[in-house]
C-alpha cells in the first residue's frame, strides 16, 4: 500500500444519491400530486428542498463535485427520452398541453393512453421505462431541467457535475416502438442523437458545468463489433466537440472488457470504472491497456449496491495501483447510490454490534471522502479510521452470527446426491398421476389471492397492538376459508391457500429465518414512487421452526382436493435482498436451500403432496456477462434442487417464474428437475410453449392463459384459443391451465370471473380431446 502522498489531490465523487428524502417525502409529494392533494408549485418546491439537502449532506461530508440531474419525479432513463424528444407520439399531446402531466402519463398511462414499458435496470432491482423509437424518430435537445439543476447546485455553492444517461446505452436500451418492426435496431439512429447531445452538452458548459458525466453501463455487457464501433464513433465524435465540459464517461455494474480500450482511447477526459469485487478484471484489463495516460480515472472502490462497509486498507491498495496508471485518481462508489438505502444511523432495532458493519448512501459517502483523503494526505492521516475499520470487520468475521457451526457442518456435509430426486421424471410423473388422480389439463392458480384492503389492516392492526395474534390469525383463517370455498365452487383441480398471512414473498420468509435482518427505513427506490425494504442476509441462515405448514394445514383441512404448500425459492431469496459479501453466493444459497428444504420436509409430513417453490427471480439474476452465466446457474439450479429433491416420488413439485422471454435459460428450468412449472405467456401469446417444445423440454407446464397484470378479464374464447395453441406445442398429458402469476394485485370481482372462465375453458378445450 502507498503511504506517500499522490501528486494530485484525489477527489471525492458519487454518481448519484437517493432521491426520495429520509421519510420518503417525494413519494408523498408526487403521490399527493397525483390525488390533486398536491400543487404543482409545491411538488417543485419539495423536489428542490430534497436536492438541496442530498447537496448539503454530500457536501458536509467532504463530497467535493456533487451530482445533477441524478434527481428524477420517476425515473431517469424517462429524464433522458424528454431531454432528447423521444416523446411516443400517443403521449405527445398530453406532454404538449402540460410538462409535468405528459411526463407522468408517459410513465403511469391514463385512462385512455398506454404508458411506456418498464423493465429492469441491467441486474438490479431498480426499473426504468424503456425508450420508445422508431426509424423516422426525430430527436430535439431539451437540456431544460439539467440546466436549472446545474445553476441551482451552482447557487448552492456546490460544483456540480451532471449525469446523463450516455448515448451508447440510451440506444441500447431502447426497443423498437409499437408497430415498427421488430428487426428495426435503435443504434442505427446514433448519428441523429449525437447532435442532440452536443446541444446539451453546450448549454451545461454554459450553465457554468466545468464536468460532465455520461453514464455507459450498457458497455460492460457483451458487445459486438458494431456496437463497439458506435461507441468508438460517438465518444469520437463527443470528444471532438469544442463546446463542452470535459466529459467523464461511466462504467459500473461489471468489467468494460472490449469497451475499455475503445474509450480509453477516445478523446474524452475522463473514465469512471468499477473496481468492487465483481469487476475486479478491470484493474488487470486496465494494466494491460497501458492505463489512462493523460485522463482522469474515477475509481469506484467502494460497492454501491450493497450495504457492507467497505474494506478501506484493501481500497487503498487498490488506489495505490491505480494511481501509477493514470494522470489523476479520484475516489467513487461503484454505481449510484440509488441502489442502496439511505442512513444505516437510524436503524435503531438492529444489533447496534451488527449496525457497525453496515454502510449505507450516508456511511459510503464517508468512507468515499475518508479514502480520497487517505489517497491524498497518506495512510498515517487516516490511522485512526483504518484501525476502528480493520475491528469492524474482524468482528464481523469471527462473529457467532456469520459463523454458526451448526450451518456449517451441514452446508459442508451436502453431497452432489442431496440435490437429486433418486427417481428418473417418468417414474415420479406416473407414481404421481396415480397419487393425484388428476383431469387432463387440470386447473390452478400460482398462489396469491386477492391481498384485500382487511388484509392489510388486520397486519397493521396486529404491528400496532390494537388487535391480538389470535384475533390476527383468526382474520387470515378466515381469508383461507374463503379463498378455499371459491375455488372449490369454481372447480379448480389443485387448490391454493391464498398467502394471505404474506406481506411479501421474500420478507414473510425472512422474518422467520436466523440470519436475516429486516430494516425499519432502509427503502430503496424499486420504480416511480414505489419503494422496497430488502432484507438483509447478514449471518448464516437457518430455521428456527416450521414458517407456512400450519396455513397450508388449515387449508387442506377444509377440501379433499390437493391442496399446494407454497414456497419462495433460495435464489428469490437472494435476489430481492441484500447479499452477503464474505462468501460466494452459491453458499449463502446453499444456506437458504437447507433451511427450505426443512420446511419442504415439514410439509410433505403434514400432507401436502404438490409443493411449489417459486423462482422468479431466476433470469433476473443472469450475470451481464455471458461468461459469468453458467457459474451462476450452476449454484442457482443445484439451491433449488437442494430445497425439492428430499420428497417422496409421488410428491409433485411445482416451480413458477414470471417474464415473458426466457428462451435462453430453458436448459437451466430443465436443470432445476421440478415436476411441473408455471409461467407466464399471456401476452406473448403461449410462445413460451413453442420454447420449451423446441428445447425438448421434458416435463409438466402450464404457460399463463390469464393476464394478471390487467384488470381485464379473459373470455372463454380467448383462454380456450390460447389453450389450443398451447396443445399444438405440448402434449395434453403435459399441460397445466393456470393464470400468468399471483394475483394479490387483483380485486376480487375480476379474480373471480377470470377464475371462473379460465376453468370453461379447461373444460371446453377437454371436451375437444
Ligand atoms: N406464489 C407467488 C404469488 O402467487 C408468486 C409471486 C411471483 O411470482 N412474483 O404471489
Ligand atoms: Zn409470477
């Protein structure tokens, strides 16, 4: 590690902040907006008070240049298409008549007016709205509201660098509007954007911006030759430009790989990479390139995507290399900080012991600054800090709570044999028909019923004391009494309990896993004003006692048809939580597979015999690079294997994911060996069915007939057409008729006659056989 001082002072940076306020005020300010409880004025006035204070905090704590244009009412990949005109023309009129109205129906819809899609921003759980375009999109600079961000930060006394969404990952992102072929690729429309950049890049050096940032983390996926080579044109062509600040291209998520050398060499001024264990390749790839001679380099050191604090000696030393490979290091996290919660201070009900190894937004802007001063003055000048670092993770090391041997002893124990059902499929399938008795087609749903407003209470009623655990479960038996009465009316073949005793899938599970902290503030944004609390795996997980059999018990009490045990999967678990970052990933699966795979055990002993364990998040999680991909599914299967494979063979299991694209993973949905899955197919009109023919794939599965994600109700018609298409790619003896998802979304009068007609269907389509 250097402990003399850098040539030139390193600086302290973020990319950008949470944008919603310690008490989520801009959720209330925008939602108010939205009931018309709110005006306008004042949804400006309370989004400039939440800048000034994110300014002022990242100022106070030694944050030298602070973001712009990071701040966004909903999202800013939605920012970027209004900055750059890309209005779809069936939201012009409403943008026409009224900025901020058009901008909301752009994200939300109207009555009338579909919004734009959303989707995942690469592999977290943030959501942006993708880019609608198409070959005559004409784009028009609209630098507007990054100008008045810049003079207010400004005015502020901050210096301030805007962030904008790069024209490389803008295009990339964006997919080809309704009704424009499909084959139409967006990046062919570069050479009509750049101008449009240069426009805005001359009116923030004009608003006084002396940086730039233009954020390009599309590049760190696999890129092919042209996709390269447009970004190679377009920093060309940026880099060249007289009027503009110096620009500072971003990379974040993974390794830039083939990009790297393509903007190294670029005439740009600046290049911030991730240097967090996931893209560690950058450091060797960036020594290889010959480093960055005459840029700046901005170092995302420390992880802004997790909630860990930082190793900082590590970081130095990681700084220290860096600084012989480029004019001028400065000090960042990783990624925005958008990603992670806001102030770890105030999370009073956690361990105070364990709250010391936790950074969030807060905590990682001082150990940012506290890095650029150790980088700057010398490792001495931290000292103190250093070592209240190095006991911070030393406790956490050798910590009971991340080291319980007990999980241990059993992770260490798995064999290859514990994640494989003894039985081939074919010996499970007939050992199960004969065990179910089962209709051709038969009929069911993926697990929630509607989560009424009752539901709701009866859970706050319980947090805050006004209503007992009896009376609470009282309320849930009931709900399970109803939901079990409907479905049998209905004629559903294999029922569900309803998962009304659930707030949410992960969090229920979490709550009642060792190991696992839940936050009281710790919101992060997941898209618009909607936000999520992730749980954190912080030690080794185990189950202290059985978490669902007693619903699903109740449940089955009541019908003689089948009733489903329901589960989340180990790699939802994961997915929509905070990770652990001292173990691979497949171990902490690993972890939360035995402890599921106990509750499995629990529910095949009480009875049930089909049990699903859910898998959403399976492709969400795909690594961004192609090479990363097998590594991940390997551990991913084998978790879900190692929570089903303990059941007898006539205990079916059923798994369920939702998205409509999956083509690429069906080898690993064949991997996870479950009996049957559900998915979603709805909208894609039963493609998945086609899919998974194609692969050969083996099993029972039931591609949605019900769109949940609308109110809408599916006739008979339409279920039964879709159905038939079904029948042409799989086999009668292997088809399921279910809904898309869960329907905890929905109210319960379209729930029923959704219900009601996909069974008519079911019946009708028998009939044909
Ligand atoms: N069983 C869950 C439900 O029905 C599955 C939810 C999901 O796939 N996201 O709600
Ligand atoms: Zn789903």
């Amino acid at each position: 590690m250097t402990s003399k001082s850098a040539v030139a002072a390193a600086r302290a940076t973020v990319y950008g902040y949470p944008r919603q306020g310690q008490g989520r005020e801009l959720k209330k300010a925008i939602e108010g907006y939205w009931k018309g409880r709110v005006s306008a004025d004042a949804l400006q006035q309370a989004a400039a008070g939440l800048r000034r204070s994110n300014w002022q905090q990242l100022a106070d704590a030694g944050i030298h240049e602070v973001p712009t244009g990071d701040f966004s009412y909903y999202d800013h990949v939605l920012d970027t298409s209004v900055m750059v005109g890309a209005i779809p023309d069936r939201h012009r009129a409403a943008v026409a008549a009224d900025a901020l109205d058009g901008y909301f129906a752009m994200a939300r819809g109207t009555q009338d007016v579909a919004p734009l899609e959303m989707t995942k921003w690469f592999d977290t759980n943030y959501h942006y709205l993708v880019p609608e375009l198409d070959p005559n999109t004409v784009f028009t600079a609209n630098s507007s509201q990054q100008v008045a961000q810049v003079r207010e930060a400004l005015a502020l006394g901050h210096s301030p660098r805007p962030v904008l969404v790069g024209p490389i990952t803008y295009l990339l992102l964006a997919k080809p509007a309704p009704g424009v072929d499909e084959g139409f690729d967006p990046l062919t429309l570069l050479d009509r954007l750049l101008p449009v950049y240069a426009e805005v890049l001359a009116d923030l050096r004009a608003a006084g911006a002396s940086w730039v940032q233009l954020d390009e983390p599309a590049l760190v996926q696999d890129r092919s030759p042209a996709e390269l080579n447009a970004a190679s044109r377009a920093y060309q062509a940026l880099g060249t430009l007289t009027d503009r600040p110096k620009v500072l291209v971003a990379s974040y998520f993974d390794r830039l790989g083939e990009a790297l050398p393509v903007l190294a060499k670029s005439p740009v001024e600046g290049l911030a990479l991730d240097f967090t264990e996931s893209a560690a390749a950058n450091l060797r790839d960036l020594a290889a390139a010959g480093g960055l001679a005459g840029k700046r380099l901005v170092a995302g050191v420390v992880n802004g995507r997790n909630i860990w604090i930082n190793d900082l000696e590590k970081s130095l030393s990681t700084l220290g290399t860096l600084l012989g490979l480029a004019d001028r290091v400065d000090v960042a996290a990783s990624c925005s900080l958008l990603h992670v919660p806001l102030d770890a201070s105030v999370e009073s009900e956690i361990d105070p012991h364990i709250a010391r190894w936790l950074a969030f937004a807060r905590q990682k802007t001082a150990e940012i600054t506290l890095l650029a001063r150790g980088l700057t003055e010398g490792t001495e000048a931290i000292a103190a800090e250093l070592a209240a670092n190095r006991a911070d993770l030393t406790a956490r090391t050798t910590s009971a709570i991340t080291r319980h041997p007990a999980v241990r002893a059993r992770t260490a124990a798995v064999t290859d044999a514990d994640s494989r059902r003894p039985q081939s499929y074919p010996e499970r399938a007939k050992a199960q028909r004969e065990q179910l008795g089962l209709p051709l087609l038969p009929t069911t749903t993926i697990g929630s019923f509607p989560q009424t407003a009752e539901l709701r209470t009866a859970r706050a009623e319980l947090r805050s004391g006004r209503i007992d655990i009896a009376a609470y479960e009282e309320r849930i038996e009931s709900e399970i009494r109803e939901v079990l009465a409907f479905q049998e009316r209905v004629g559903i073949d294999v029922l569900v309990h309803g998962e009304p005793e659930r707030n949410d899938m992960v969090q229920f599970f979490a709550e009642q896993l060792t190991g696992y902290l839940a936050t009281q503030h710790g919101w992060v944004q997941s898209y618009g004003t909607r936000y999520v609390r992730p749980p954190i795996l912080a030690g080794d997980i185990s189950r202290a006692k059985p978490m669902t059999v007693r619903w699903t018990t109740y449940a089955q009490s009541l019908t003689d048809r089948p009733v489903k045990g329901m589960l989340t999967g180990p790699v939802t678990m994961l997915a929509w939580s905070f990770v652990r970052d001292d173990q691979p990933l497949g171990e902490t699966a690993r972890q939360v597979a035995l402890a599921l795979r106990d509750e499995v055990g629990d529910l095949e002993r009480a009875g049930a015999s089909v049990i699903q364990v859910d898998e959403p998040a399976l492709r969400e999680t795909l690594p961004l690079r192609g090479a990363d991909r097998p590594g991940y599914l390997a551990w991913a299967t084998e978790a879900f294997r190692l929570t089903t494979s303990g059941v007898r063979a006539n205990t079916q299991i059923h798994t369920h994911m939702c998205y409509a694209e999956f083509g690429d993973i069906v080898e690993a949905i064949d991997d996870l060996d479950a009996d049957v899955i559900s998915l979603e197919a709805a909208r894609s009109h039963m493609q998945v069915a086609t899919e998974l023919a194609a692969h050969g794939y083996p099993r029972e599965a039931g591609p949605g007939v019900y769109d949940i994600h609308s109110p809408r109700v599916p006739t008979v018609d339409e279920a039964a057409s879709l159905l038939r298409k079904g029948l042409a790619a799989l086999p009668a003896e292997r088809l399921w008729v279910n809904p898309d998802c869960g329907l905890k979304t929905r109210g319960w009068p379209e729930t029923r006659a959704s219900l009601e007609n996909l069974v008519a269907a079911a019946i009708r389509v028998r009939g044909e056989l």
